[in-house]
C-alpha cells in the first residue's frame, strides 16, 4: 500500500521560491500541453494527502480543481474547508500512521502526498515508500526545500528515470526495506 510523491523541484532542490510562488515550475515551453506522464500517475492513486498550506495554494490558481481523487487536508489549526471546496476535500488530523491506517481502512491504498512540510514529516515518520521527482532546469538560488533533516538517512532505489519536453528530468525512487 504505496505512499508516493509526485512532486517538481528546481535543480538546486526547491519546490517553491523565496516567496512562495511556483510560477517557475511554468518556465520550460510545452505548445502540446504534454503533461508529462501527470495522467498516468493519478490514474493509479485512490487519494491525496496534502498539508494546508498546499491546499491554500492550489484554491489560490485561476483553474478548475485538478484533482479526480478523494483530498484530504492534514492539518491541525483548520476546522473545516472553505465554503465552495467542501465537496472536493476534507480535514484530516492525527498521528500520520493513525490517518493513514483510517484512510487504507476506507480502501484508499495508494496514496498520493503532496506538500513540502507533509512530505517531510511523512518521510519522518517512515511513510514514503515511492518518489516521483520531476527536475525542472532553474536555479532559484533559495526558497523552500523539498527536504528537511532527518533523524536517519532513508535508502531508496532508482526505478526509473524519463525526459519530458526535452527538458524535465523525472526520476522514479523506491524505498528500500
């Protein structure tokens, strides 16, 4: 019962800018909208767990919901979704092995995690098993990292890697046990 990431980051490891924006991750031309094995990926997951900040973000973009999956918002400090997102998300909260056992109990096996600071304390908690990492050629020269410290490093093997758009280097990992 995979927990996956499937993130973009900037070469020097960046998953936004100084200022939070990732209009960046828009930088490398794509006139055939190819998305980059996008559709593939979310055809395998059951949910998305994603932090707070993360959700705010994506309310924030001018586009319809981009997601065809149950979303679940881990957070502590939020009470409820904002009015005009309550059918396509709910709260979350708890002990991370505790919420992901209640969402596998549902039948949502692979899961999707999504954001900065979840995917640090998921990787904390020795819940990642799969990453999908998406290259995107630009330094931001600083911002906010995709990895924070760990107790202990955590192994992981290449499974795969691919080029899309003759640009974005995606790479494929998977824990080793």
């Amino acid at each position: 019962m995979p927990n996956i990431v499937y993130i973009a980051t900037s070469l020097d490891g960046y998953i936004a800018d100084k200022s939070g924006g990732v209009d960046w991750l828009h930088s490398t031309p794509n006139p055939d909208n190819d998305d980059c094995g996008w559709a593939q990926f979310i055809a395998g997951i059951d949910g998305l767990v994603m932090g707070r900040i993360t959700f705010e973000a994506v309310c924030g973009f001018d586009v319809e919901w981009p997601y065809s999956v149950p979303v679940f918002v881990l957070s502590n400090s939020m009470s409820s979704i904002p009015e005009g997102y309550r059918d396509k998300a709910e709260v979350v909260r708890g002990a991370l092995p505790d919420v992901v056992k209640s969402l596998n109990e549902k039948g949502l096996n692979n899961l999707y995690i999504d954001g900065g600071k979840t995917i640090q304390s998921f990787l904390q908690a020795g819940l990642i098993d799969e990453m999908i990492i998406t290259k995107i050629p630009i330094l931001l020269g600083g911002g906010f990292s995709l990895f924070g410290e760990l107790a202990h490093p955590i192994a992981f093997e290449h499974v795969g890697t691919k080029v899309h758009l003759n640009a974005l280097v995606q790479s494929h990992y998977r824990r080793k046990l």
